[in-house]
C-alpha cells in the first residue's frame, strides 16, 4: 500500500533517540524514519523536544531542549536524502513528492522554553510549529491534567498564548489542565491542537477530552490526534477500542477534525499498533469496517496538514 499518506501528530522520538545514542532512520524503538519512509506514499510527523525531571537532561530543561534541537539538525543533515525539517504545508507536500519524510517540530512542556516569551521566540525562530503548554507538570504557564488541575493560565500563560497566535504557533492543549484548556479557547481565535488525546466518554482518563472539550476543538477548526497508548486505550487495547474513539469523535461532528497522534516511543502502545509500519494495519482494518476513502486520507493525512502553517 505504497499509495498511503500519512501525518502523525506526536511521538517522543527524538528523546528517545538522543538519550540513548541512536539515529532517526535506523533505531530499536516504535518510529524508524527510513521504513516509513518505505511503507507509505508519504509521510510527515510532528516530532516533539521533551524531558522532564527524574528522565535523561531533566536537570536543566533549557539546555536539554537546545541539545536536542542540535541533535534533530545533525539528524536532518546527515539523511537529507531521507528527510527534511519542514514548517509549512506547502514544504511537507513537496517533500513527501520528492520521496522525503516531512519532519516538523514541536516542544511538550513550555518549561523546556523557560516557560518565557523570549524563549517562545526563540523556538518560532528555529522552526517550531506547535507547543505544549504544559506536560504533566505544572509550571509558570498552567496547571496540568495532573498537577494543579484547577489552576489555569496565569496571567505569563495569557500573554504566552496570545504571542503563540502572533507567532503562528499552533497551542498544542494535549496535558494541560481542563481549566487550561477553557481559558486558551476563551483566548483562541484559530485552530488549537490536541496531538496526543483520545475521547474520555470511551475511556475514562484525565489525559482523554471530554465531548465538551472535543466540540470546542472541532467549533475552533482544531485537530484531535488519535493517541495508541494503551491506557488511554483502554477495553481490550485492541483496533476495535481505537475505533470507538473514533466513531465517538465522528458523532460529535470531528470528521474534519480528527487525525493520528500515535505517542510513537512516549509510552507504552497497544500491541497492533506497536511500529509505525502497522499504521498500513489501521487503514486496512478501518476499509473492512466501511470507512470511506476520502475520510481515511482526511484522517491520515489531510487533517492534520491543515492546520499547520500552509506558507
């Protein structure tokens, strides 16, 4: 199925991958750039710049953020035959039609940026386009879905919010706060982004949208990633429980707003979703259960893509 497109929202790839000294294309974990590269027509993935206290650079977050920004270059430029950095649609297309990977960039927990608008800056310079707010840790910005949960933007996380919309970088809502979350749309004009969240109606977790949460995205024109983790999962942690996430994201009115955001090498992933490649899996089980065509390109590919940056 060379023909397949696909965009994924999230993975922690590039942690993973500087913490323990192996490269992008050629690795032992979920995501190996060179057989996606293989196995579908395309592909584009939103790698995110993570760590955190108690995990490999989690003592000075700044600098970690930096090291593996330098890692991600290094990466780019010794597979440039293979892959490259992209910021907008527009590059991701031409990419993928040169036979390249699309890579974009994002930051999961605004802490890694000093939780200040200097370091926003500085991550728009370098090319990213979406970021997390927080990750499970409560920070300068916000409350998490697991620290401070009540808590929601302080008045740093307004200004942080309303400079993202200035910059043209995307408020990834995936681990912030409920409260968090109803005070960035409140503050949203454009798209938000969810990249790694299921729906919580399917499976109960703090980590899963509430179909308030979900209607809000889809009145914002935002996209909801589909996340594999098994807990968020939940039921057998099988293709048939991410289908009922699905198919409760589809009645609420997300057709144009759902796509993947698998958490590729961020957690532990059900097992038929276990490597990239078995996205061919997903796509062949949901043509058996009468999804259309163009719906599964729109899920797989096309969503997504258009919320990033189009030039």
């Amino acid at each position: 199925m060379n023909r397949l497109l696909v965009m994924d929202g999230h993975c922690d790839t590039v942690y993973r991958c500087w913490s323990m000294g192996e490269e992008l294309p050629y690795n032992t974990g979920a995501l190996e750039l060179s057989a996606a590269r293989d196995a579908f027509g395309g592909y584009a993935q939103i790698f995110a710049l993570w760590s955190a206290r108690g995990y490999v650079g989690g003592e000075c977050l700044e600098a970690t953020c930096k090291c593996q920004l330098g890692y991600f270059r290094r990466q780019m430029d010794c597979y440039s035959h293979m892959v490259t950095h992209c910021t907008t649609a527009q590059q991701a297309r031409e990419a993928n039609q040169d036979g390249k990977c699309a890579a974009f960039l994002s930051v999961e927990g605004a802490e890694l940026l000093g939780c200040s608008l200097k370091g926003l800056e500085w991550a728009a310079r370098e090319g990213v386009c979406a970021i997390n707010l927080t990750w499970n840790h409560e920070n300068a910005l916000s409350g998490s879905h697991v620290e401070n949960p009540q808590q929601g933007l302080t008045p740093l996380g307004r200004a942080f919010v309303r400079r993202m919309g200035e910059l043209g970088v995307l408020v990834d809502v995936s681990h912030l706060s409920e409260a968090g979350f109803w005070d960035v749309m409140e503050l949203q004009e454009g798209p938000v982004l969810a990249s790694h969240s299921n729906a919580r109606a399917v499976c109960e977790h703090t980590r899963n949208l509430t179909d308030d949460q979900i209607t809000a995205i889809i009145r914002h024109h935002g996209v909801i990633g589909l996340n594999f983790y098994r807990n968020f999962v939940g039921g057998k942690e099988g293709l048939d429980d991410v289908r009922r996430h699905l198919d409760h994201m589809l009645s609420l009115g997300a057709a144009q707003c759902v796509a993947l955001g698998g958490d590729w090498d961020g957690a532990e992933l059900i097992a038929p979703l276990s490597h990239i490649t078995r996205l061919e899996d997903l796509y062949e089980y949901f043509l058996r259960h009468g999804y259309k065509e163009a719906f599964l390109h729109d899920l797989f590919y096309n969503n997504l893509m258009g919320v990033v940056r189009q030039s």
